[in-house]
C-alpha cells in the first residue's frame, strides 16, 4: 500500500450533523422544509455546487454567492462548539498513522477543514491536506485525490481511499484509488470495493493494524 487518503465530513468527523443543522436552518427561513431528499442534494459536493443547487431550488438562480457566504457562515458557527469524531476514527488514526503515508481530502473550504480539525485534535494526523480551495476541480472530480497521493509521493492504484458519499465514492474511484465506504446517510447504498456500517467494523479494525507501507 503506497498512502491513505481520507475523506472528513462524515467519515472522520460528525460534521455532517453541523452541516445538516445549518441547511436545515437555511431551508426554514426560505420556507422549506428539510429532510432526506434535500440532502442527497447537497451531500459530498463542493460548497459552490450545493449553493448553486439551493439557489436554484430556492427560486433564487442568480443568488449562489449570497446563499453560500450565508451557509457558510451557518456552519461555521456550528464547528466552533467542535466536532466529536466518528465512532472509530480516532483508533484507526493511530493505528495506521505511523505505518503509512496519509491526508485528508475534502470538498470543504480550508477555514471549515482547519477548524473542524482543530476542534477535535485531529490535525495533528496530517501534514497532507487538500481542500476545495486547492483544486480547480471538486469531487466528483479525481482532482482532490490525484493531488493529495501526488503529494504524498504515493501512487493512487496502490492507495486506498475511505469516503462517506457517492459523490467522493466516485471521485475516488476515478482516481484509481481501492474505496472503502462507510454511508454516513442511514439506508444510503454506496457501491465500492467495501462497503461497512461504521469504521469501528472488527474487518477495518484490523486491516488498520496490518497495513505496511510498500517497500
């Protein structure tokens, strides 16, 4: 295995719950309501896609900055109370931290990447991080994992992957990366090359305490 490359938002992190409180806010004062449905849309995409989306959903298609820079700010103030780490996250850190090159790759802005990791202490993990602001192309795009296991010196057909959504599922994928996916929508299908409820699975468990660096 050449890296690992992780996903955040809820895969690493329950930021999903911070994000989702936030839209949920955003599409009451627009007078909708918010459930499933509006969050598949949003899910996995660059902030900029999702508020282009909202705009359009809200009947307001020439208003994606404003409504960005409103979510923004939404979710922002949601992260300063912190983000607690899903269930498993922290051990498989450790686990594979110190055998195997490893980033972060989000769709998130840097500011909302570097607080979300700050808050829960996980920034120390990675000296490799890449976010929308980095790339010219978000996820779907393979764009953010081309360039975190370039940075890592790191092939991504000897890499492995782990993503929450279809939509980094499918970035990853393209990148040529192997995928674990672990849905953090409750019922979501994601098709990859392993699929698991959580990442406290016994099978991640100890493939985080086998993993070697290639030689």
């Amino acid at each position: 295995m050449s890296a690992i490359v992780f996903d955040c938002d809820g895969l690493l992190l329950d930021t999903e719950s911070c994000w989702s409180r936030a839209e949920a806010a955003l599409f009451a004062e627009h007078g909708h309501e918010f459930g499933p449905a509006e969050k598949d849309m949003l899910i996995g995409r660059s902030v900029p896609a999702a508020c282009a989306e909202l705009a359009r959903f809200f009947g307001r298609p020439d208003d994606g900055p404003l409504i960005e820079a409103d979510l923004l700010a939404r979710v922002g103030a949601e992260l300063s109370d912190g983000a607690a780490p899903m269930p498993g996250a922290r051990a498989l850190l450790d686990a594979v931290a110190s055998r195997v090159p490893i980033a972060v790759a989000t769709n998130s802005p840097r500011h909302l990447l570097s607080a979300a990791l700050g808050t829960s202490g996980f920034d120390g993990y990675f000296e490799v991080s890449v976010t929308a602001d980095d790339v010219a192309h978000a996820k779907p795009h393979p764009e953010p994992y081309l360039v975190a296991f370039e940075r890592l010196g790191a092939r991504p057909s000897d890499g492995v992957a782990l993503e929450d959504s279809s939509t980094g599922v499918v970035a990853a994928q393209a990148a040529g990366a192997f995928v674990i996916a672990v849905p953090s929508q409750v019922g979501k299908a994601l098709s990859a090359d392993f699929v698991t409820d959580a990442l406290t699975d016994p099978e991640i468990v100890a493939w985080g305490r086998t993993v070697r660096e290639l030689e």
